[in-house]
C-alpha cells in the first residue's frame, strides 16, 4: 500500500474497472473503502474530493496540488499513462487505435446505456428499462466477433477489456454463453487475472 495514491470506491463497475486499471498498470495505491448504504459518499469530507457524491475517487498526493480524478475512465487513462504499454500499445498507430476504438464501444455503446437503464428500473419505468436492457444485450453478444485473438483488442490485454469485464460481469447472468463461446473463454480467462482479484479484494463489502 501507498498512502500517495488513494482510491475510494465501493463494490460497483465504476470503482473495480479504476482499481483493475491500477493493478493491471502496476500503480500501487490505497483502497479506501465507502458503504454506499450507510451513504458515505455523502460525507461532507467525501463531498469536498467529489460533490457528485459518487464513487470513485482517485487522488494523487505526489501532485502539487493534489490530483483528484473523479471519472473511472479518467483514472484509466491516468493508469495508462502512468505506465505505458501496460493498458495499450504505447506507440501510436493500428494496433493502440483498436484498443481506444472498443474501449469506447464499451464505455458508450455498452456502459452508458446500462447506467441510463438503471435509472429508468429505479423510476419505475422498468418497460424503458428493460428496452435498453436488450440493447447492452445484443451489444456484449456484438462483442463476440471481437474476439478473433485472445483479448478484446488484439492478442495483449488492455484496457478495452477493462471496459468490457465490468458490463460483462454484471450481465453475465442475462447472457445466452452457449451461443458466446469465444466471449465465455475471454471471460473465465480474464476473470483469472490476479488484477481482478485483487481489485475485487480490495472493495468487497465489509
Ligand atoms: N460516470 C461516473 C459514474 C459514477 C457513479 O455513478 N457511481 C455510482 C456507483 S456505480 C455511485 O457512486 N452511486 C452512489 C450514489 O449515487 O449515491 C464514473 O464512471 O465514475
């Protein structure tokens, strides 16, 4: 651990898909822990590093002044900068342009709209709701064809399977595998990384 470095978060995609970016990118760093129950997040301390009152938050103590990132795709790019070629080809050219290419695809065509459709089953609109729903679906099972080597962008891990293995994780159970045979085996694959692991560790729910 390294007090320089620190990450409030909970168990949610936002906070693990930061974490795993930090783990994978070999960034060390201190979990910090929020009960979105309890409503930590609306802390007033909380509310001074984010006045969204969301997770996550990274802040970097090595800054002068400290920096405060408060988007977990920022913190990716954070990471990936940090440590270049660990989250994309560090190079410009075809190979890092595919891996922003489908990380976005995740991040807009795929987490978006979920985040959009969870609004709309907690407004009761669960019909609205379950429209997107089907539509984050037909995009993971789109997803498959993306698989014609070992990850998501090419035959290195990277941050577009960051993207990817939160959306999947919290679809998994909505899936039909026996057609994503492809998507199944990248999946119990990246599942395995000791990044995921970790980051999964460090905001379980206490
Ligand atoms: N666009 C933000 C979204 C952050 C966000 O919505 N976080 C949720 C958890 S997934 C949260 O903090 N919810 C607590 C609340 O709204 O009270 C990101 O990607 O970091």
């Amino acid at each position: 651990m390294n007090d320089q470095i620190e990450l409030y978060g909970a168990n949610t995609g936002n906070t693990l898909r930061a974490a795993i970016a930090l783990e994978e990118a070999g960034i060390v760093y201190s979990p910090r822990w929020l009960d979105l129950h309890a409503r930590e997040q609306l802390d007033p301390a909380y509310l001074t590093l984010n006045p969204a009152g969301k997770v996550p938050t990274l802040i970097d103590h090595g800054m002068t002044p400290a920096l405060v990132i408060n988007q977990s795709n920022a913190i990716i790019h954070y990471a990936e900068a940090k440590a270049p070629g660990r989250l994309a080809p560090a190079q410009p050219g075809p190979e890092r342009i595919r891996v922003i290419d489908r990380y976005f695809f995740f991040v807009t065509d795929v987490i978006a709209p979920s985040h959009a459709a969870f609004f709309l089953h907690q407004a009761g609109q669960d019909k609205a709701a379950a429209i997107i729903d089907l539509r984050v679906i037909e995009q993971l099972t789109y997803a498959e064809s993306f698989l014609t080597d070992d990850f998501m962008a090419g035959q290195q891990f990277s941050m577009a399977d960051i993207s990817a293995f939160t959306i999947v994780t919290a679809f998994r159970d909505r899936l039909d595998w026996k057609q994503l045979p492809q998507l199944s085996r990248w999946f119990d694959t990246v599942e395995s990384r000791p990044s995921i692991q970790r980051a999964r560790a460090a905001f379980q729910n206490r």
